[in-house]
C-alpha cells in the first residue's frame, strides 16, 4: 500500500547540499539522530507542562518537519559518507520510536479523550516499526510499507497538533480518528510481516 515515506527520496534530495556541508565540518550521522531524539523529548515535555493551551500545539508540525529532515540527514550521512555502524543503526531504530512516543502521548491529556486509546495507539506504531525491523531477520528487506507508516503518522499528528493549535476545540471525535489510526496502524503490521514474508519467499 502507499506511503508517504514513498517521497523520501524527492525530500532527501532537497537536503543533500546541507548535508554535505555538514559533513565537511565533522558532524556526524549519530549525533544528529540523537539532536532528533533530543528535540522531541523536549517537545513532549512543553506539550505535558502546557496541556492546558492548546496553542502550544502550535509547535509539533514545526518540530515534527525539523525531525523529519533530521533522520533523512542522518540516513544520508551514514550511507553517502561513510558513517554506518551499528551503534547507528540501534540508534535510528529506539530514538525513532521514542521519539514518537514523547510527540503522541501528550495527545492523551487533551479534554474527553480516552488515555487509553492513545496508549495503544503508541504501543501500536512501536510494534509497526518494531516488525519492519524484524524482518530483517528473516532474510527480509527493512520494511516500511503502509499505510500508516511512520511519516504517515507524523502528518496526521502534525494536521491534528495544527487544527488544536489554531483553536479547533478538541473533543470526543477525536477518539474516533485516534481509532481510525489504530486499526490502520495494525493493517500496516501485518503488511509489513506479510510483504517480508512474500519477499523471504521470493
């Protein structure tokens, strides 16, 4: 199914010429995945301390497109110049999905929403991205089918975060799109295990 991670390489592409440069002054692949990390802990923390004004969700679409460019730099400066290792690759894998986790969960204290469903949700996402890494073990590419990947998440959390910010009330309903992402998250875990399969197969 497609994937909004399908126009990674058009981005990546834009951020080439930064990440060059970023490389020339010696900054490295994993100090930038974890600046990416950092951020949003950060992020989540101002979303906890703040839950009462919802304006401050303002800030997660800007935080979440600043994260994105990160982890495609970080992939560019481990692949193009020479920094892959595998302190890097447990790194890309655990501060992906903490991260993540500190951008959604402040999402469950929002008025008349259930905690829970935004619990699972995250546990979810963290078991998606946990079976596109599993299939590496299998003999399997790393998978990142859809449809609803990581950046799939990011844009409808990103959307939702502006909407709040912009004074839309929150509510009950959001319970319901929180329930649309789960069971579209759980449709992308079993892609991801099937599509390794087929693919261990072939």
């Amino acid at each position: 199914m497609p994937s909004i991670y399908d126009i990674k390489p058009a981005f990546q592409n834009l951020l080439r010429p930064l990440t060059r440069k970023l490389a020339s002054t010696g900054v490295t692949a994993n100090q930038v995945t974890v600046s990416a990390l950092l951020l949003s802990l950060l992020t989540g923390f101002v979303l906890v301390l703040c839950r009462q004004q919802t304006g401050v969700y303002l800030i997660v679409p800007l935080v979440m497109f600043i994260r994105m460019a990160l982890n495609a730099i970080d992939g560019m400066l481990a692949r193009e110049h020479a920094m892959k290792s595998p302190l890097g690759a447990i790194l890309n894998e655990l501060c992906d999905v903490i991260s993540d986790a500190a951008l959604y969960l402040p999402f469950a204290l929002l008025p008349d929403i259930s905690l829970w469903i935004v619990v699972v949700l995250v546990i979810a996402a963290i078991i998606s991205e946990m079976t596109g890494v599993v299939a590496v073990q299998i003999g399997a590419s790393r998978r990142y089918d859809g449809p609803m990947g990581k950046s799939d998440r990011a844009f409808v959390f990103g959307a939702l975060a502006l909407a709040l910010g912009l004074g839309m009330p929150p509510g009950s309903w959001l319970n319901e799109l929180f329930g649309v992402v789960l069971l579209l998250t759980v449709a992308t875990i079993y892609n991801r295990a099937l599509r390794a399969l087929d693919e261990v197969k072939s």
